[in-house]
C-alpha cells in the first residue's frame, strides 16, 4: 500500500504545472516592460493582451545612445521547480530570436539563458534546464547552469545587435 501512495504522489507532484496561459481575461499587471532605456537607449517595447487572446510582445530595437534591447519580465512567488526538466512555450514569432530568461531569485543580477529561433507560425519551444546558461550583461558567467531548484521570474528579451521592429505573440509557458 505504500508504494502504490508513494507511486500516485510521485506523479501528482511531477505532473506539469501552466505558469502562465494567456487568454482575454489575463491579468498581466506582473508583466514588466524593461527597455534600454535604464542605459540611455531608445528602444521601445509594449506588453498587451490582444484581441484573440494572446499576450503580444512588440516595438523597436534601436542601437542609439548606446541602446540595443527591449524585454518583458513576469514576477511571481518563488515557485519549486525541483520536480521539473523543462520549460515549454506555445508562441509565434517573426522570424527573429529571443532570449529566454528566469532567475532564481529576482534579486539575482543574473540570469539563466537560452535563445529561441522563431519562424513566423505557432510553435511549441521545449527549453530544458539543463541548457540555461547563467549570463549578465551578454557575457556568459562561470558558474553551472541554472540549477531547476527555483523560480521568481521568467522573461523575454530581444537584444540581436541589429536595429528592428518585433512582434512576438505568447499563448502558453509551461513547467514540465
């Protein structure tokens, strides 16, 4: 009788948990636009729900005074994710990449990486753990890569050393 309960908790406690879906009613008040702007950069990126209920990331890159980035950044209680691999992400880009950030700890001055090659449809991204590298400021840390113990934020930057405009629709991120 034991096993079978340590069997069933098991899976309950592993089973994927949705850390964010998008639909018309979303709330995304915790959704923070942070541009280069806190460098003396002039890009400008905007955080909506549109009309069929995605979450839109959108604007302009520019590399004026020293400026070359826009992100989006998803606050939230610090969350285990010790029983988890993975973050997968229903989204559709414009053809260009993204970075893909969480933190442990949203005091943290770094964060752990990976890069997403959209391609103009709907595409489910699987980003394990494993492959987030720690990074600050576009340089690679030596430190392990992100550990999958904990997570307060997850966030989106566009930062490809090139003037452009983006659009970037979010419909799911998911724990697994």
């Amino acid at each position: 009788m034991r096993i079978l309960f340590l069997v069933i908790f098991i899976f309950i406690m592993s089973k994927p948990f949705v850390l964010f879906d998008f639909s018309k009613e979303s709330n995304i008040q915790n959704w923070i636009v942070v541009n280069d702007g806190v460098m003396g950069g002039l890009s400008k990126g905007y955080f909506s729900i549109n009309d069929n209920g995605d979450g839109l990331f959108r604007g302009n890159v520019s590399l004026e005074n020293n400026g070359g980035f826009s992100s989006v950044r998803y606050n939230f209680e610090s969350k285990s994710v010790t029983d988890f691999k993975k973050i997968t992400l229903r989204l559709k880009g414009d053809g260009k990449r993204y970075q893909i950030r969480v933190k442990t700890m949203v005091s943290d001055y770094y964060s752990y990486i990976a890069y997403v090659e959209t391609n103009g449809e709907w595409q489910t991204v699987e980003i394990p753990f494993t492959e987030m590298i720690p990074s600050f400021r576009g340089y690679k840390l030596d430190l392990p890569n992100y550990p999958g113990e904990y997570m307060e934020q997850f966030a989106i930057l566009i930062g490809n050393k090139k003037r452009e405009d983006f659009e970037l629709y979010l419909d799911k991120i998911i724990i697994e």
